[in-house]
C-alpha cells in the first residue's frame, strides 16, 4: 500500500472521515503553494473541525425545535423601532445567559416576537449553549398529561436541563388550575438556574386572568422578572405590511373604518 492510501484508510480508522476525503486536495494545493509542513497540517485538521462544528450546531439546532430558522441579521430594525436594536445587541452577546436572568418579549401578533426569540436561542446554540423552544401550550398540556401519568419530575428534566428555555405565545389560551401549577413549578424551579424566553400577547395586567389566579400569577412574574429584560414592541404587524405591499390588502382605514 503506498503511504498515501496509507495515511488515508489511517485518516478514516481515526475518524477523520472529512480530513480523508481532503487529504488529495489538500496535498495538491500544499504542493502549488508551497506550505511548510505545519501549513498543509493546521489546513488538512481546520477542514475535519470545520465538518465537525458544522455537524454538532445542526443537532443542537435540531434539538431546540425551532419552529423555523432567522437570525438577527435577517430582523428589519427600521421596520420595528419600538425595539431597541442596542438593547437586542446586548442581549445577544448572551450575558444575560450566564446570569439566568430571563428575556420577555411582549406584544401584538406579527411584530417579531417569536423571531427575536429564536435569534437569540440559534446564537446561544452558537456558543454552545442547550437550547429548546416549546409553545405555552404544548408546554402546559405534556406537563399536566405528565403530572396526570406520575411522572411529572421526568417530564419537567426536558424543561430544566436547557440553559436557554423559550417559550412562545403564552397567554394565548387561558390555563386551568393544573396548567397554572405545573407552570409555577417550572418558573420555580429555573429561577435563577437557567433562562428562558417568553413570548406573548398579553400585558403583564392580564397574567391574572390567563393563569386563572391572581395570587399565583404575581408569584410566577415575581419570579420572572427579578432579573429580567422586557422588551415590548409595539407596532405594525411585519405579515401584514408584506401582504399589504403584494397587494393582498388595501389600507384597513379606506376599506374597513370608512362608513358608506
Ligand atoms: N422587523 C422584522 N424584520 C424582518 N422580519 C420580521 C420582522 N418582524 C417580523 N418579521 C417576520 O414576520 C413573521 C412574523 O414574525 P413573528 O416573530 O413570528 O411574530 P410574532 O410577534 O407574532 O411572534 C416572521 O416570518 C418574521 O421573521
Ligand atoms: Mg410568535
């Protein structure tokens, strides 16, 4: 066997499955460039890290179930200046991760909500960070069939080994007294362990009224907010001014608010 076959098959045996199949180029080009030893070296292992980063971000990506992928490069700041673009910037240099602090960001459907959350959860993900992304009320419905099955404590481990925990759209339906409970308990026992991000269309006021408790929606937004960061956007829908520009949907004030 020539050493060149030699050092591949020993490449694969080692599981350096990417540097193997770069070995011939890699070889090529360090012989037209004339690279030092540790030239062609540092390139042939910088291919296999690459492959391998590349490999670990898709299945932590994969694992946090991102409802779709968008960065905070694709968020139209001009768009939506309600929102801080400095405050978001800061966010997402993550320090609010490593002090467990948590992310809440409030307001009408469409205003980009549910975008800042995953940009911040794919750039925890970047820095290595567990990620998972549950809606409030897939979150509350597993917890109470948990609670109802005796297996609640295993359940609530998917939950609280995440560093980062988002939770999209709470406050959409009303939760019952054993979606209320298993929401405290959750709240509870992430604070000040591990973060999470909650989205949601109700102001702060109408907690009571979603959690069907007064007294334990103060509890639960105690908890949250001790160290928090609230950003709430108001303004246009980003669907909606889309539509709008195609075409689908004249201006709601000359169509709908004008009486005839
Ligand atoms: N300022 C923005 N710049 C770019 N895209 C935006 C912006 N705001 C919202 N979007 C897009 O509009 C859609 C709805 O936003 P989303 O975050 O899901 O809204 P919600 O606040 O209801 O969670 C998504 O596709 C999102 O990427
Ligand atoms: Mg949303």
């Amino acid at each position: 066997m020539i050493p060149l076959e030699r050092c591949r098959d020993q490449l694969e045996h080692l599981g350096l499955t990417q540097a193997a199949q770069a070995l011939d180029h890699t070889l090529e080009v360090a012989a037209r460039k004339e690279w030092s030893y540790a030239e062609f070296l540092q390139d042939l292992l910088g291919v296999e890290a690459q492959a391998r980063r590349e490999r670990y971000l898709r299945t932590r990506t994969r694992l946090a179930h991102l409802p779709y992928r968008r960065t905070l490069e694709d968020f139209d700041f001009a768009f939506q200046p309600s929102v801080d673009e400095r405050q978001i910037r800061e966010l997402a240099t993550l320090a609010f991760v490593h002090e467990a602090a948590n992310v809440l960001l409030l307001g009408p459907p469409g205003v980009g909500k549910t975008h800042l959350a995953v940009a911040l959860g794919l750039k925890a993900i970047e820095q290595g960070q567990g990620v998972y992304f549950v809606r409030a009320h897939n979150l509350l419905e597993d917890l109470a069939r948990a609670q109802a099955e005796h297996r609640l404590d295993r359940r609530m481990r998917v939950y609280l080994a995440p560093k980062v925990l988002i939770i999209d759209e709470f406050g959409v339906w009303p939760c019952d007294r054993i979606a209320t409970t298993a929401l405290f308990t959750l709240i509870s026992a992430r604070y000040e362990r591990g973060s999470i991000i909650l989205t949601s269309n109700k102001g702060f006021a109408e907690w009571g009224e979603v959690l069907g408790d007064a007294v334990v929606a103060t509890a639960i937004l105690d908890r949250l907010m001790h160290h928090s960061h609230v950003i709430n956007i108001r303004g246009e829908s980003y669907r909606l001014r889309e539509k709008r520009r195609a075409g689908m949907l004249t201006s709601v004030t000359a169509t709908d608010a004008q009486p005839r």
